[in-house]
C-alpha cells in the first residue's frame, strides 16, 4: 500500500493498512440520489383559470418529505405547463400543472413505455445548516 497522510498532516508511513482520518462532515451533502419510473394518471384542467397541484401515490419509492425532487414528464401537450414538484407526504409525490388555454387539456398520462421520471436527491440526515457563513464552502 502506498503511504496516506491524515488530516491532522501526520503521515503513518509507507505500507499503512488504515485510511485516512478523514471524517465526512455534516454540511448537507447529497447522500443519496435515484431515478425511477412512475406511472401516474393526471387529471384534465378544465381551462387557463385551471391550476393546481395533483398528487400521486409513489408507493415504493421510499419518498420522505424532506426529498428535493425533479419530475420529467413522459412527452409534452401543448398549452400545458408542469410547474414545481415536491414530496407533499412519505411516498406522496406532488406536481402542480397549468392549463395556458381555452378549452380544457390534461397532462400527459405515465405509461410503463413511457413513464414520468422522478430523480430524487436526498440529503444526509445529519445534517444542520450553520447558523452563519457560506454553507458550501466547509
């Protein structure tokens, strides 16, 4: 093995079998981060005074509340705008949708061929912002 130098600077020597001593800290890193596939029915807006946020059941997902999510849509309808999405409850997607016509529309349906993609990005569960300073730069 070759030589590893700890944080403290000391250098344990060539041939070492221990790592480093080097400790993650809690600054809101992504712990975890995944993809998965969605089938989910939306229901029609009835027209450009129509908005509103829809939920789905994500049930296997293991969604939690405090998951920062980025929905993609399976294909696009014109005049319909997808806006913010968020974990409203465990294993509760939210996506809020607007009808910017007329006549009534509904988003597109998940299909398995073509399901709605949900990236999820989880922060470590240990975390706590720092009460000042720049958090990204620890």
């Amino acid at each position: 093995m070759v030589a590893t130098t700890n944080v403290d600077g000391s250098n344990p020597g060539p041939n070492s079998s221990g790592l480093p001593d080097t400790v993650q800290m809690p600054t809101g890193n992504v712990w975890k981060i995944g993809r998965f596939a969605l089938v989910i029915t939306p229901a029609a807006l009835a027209n450009q005074a129509a908005s509103g946020v829809q939920t789905f059941a994500a049930t296997g997902i293991g969604l939690l509340a405090t998951d920062t999510v980025v929905v993609t849509p399976p294909s696009t309808t014109a005049g319909i705008t997808q806006g913010a999405a968020y974990v409203s409850a465990s294993d509760t997607l939210a996506i809020q949708f607007a009808n910017t016509t007329a006549g009534s529309l509904t988003p597109p349906a998940g299909t398995a061929a073509a399901p709605y993609l949900v990236t999820v990005f989880r922060v470590q569960p240990n975390w706590t912002a720092p009460a000042s300073g720049n958090q990204l730069d620890w």
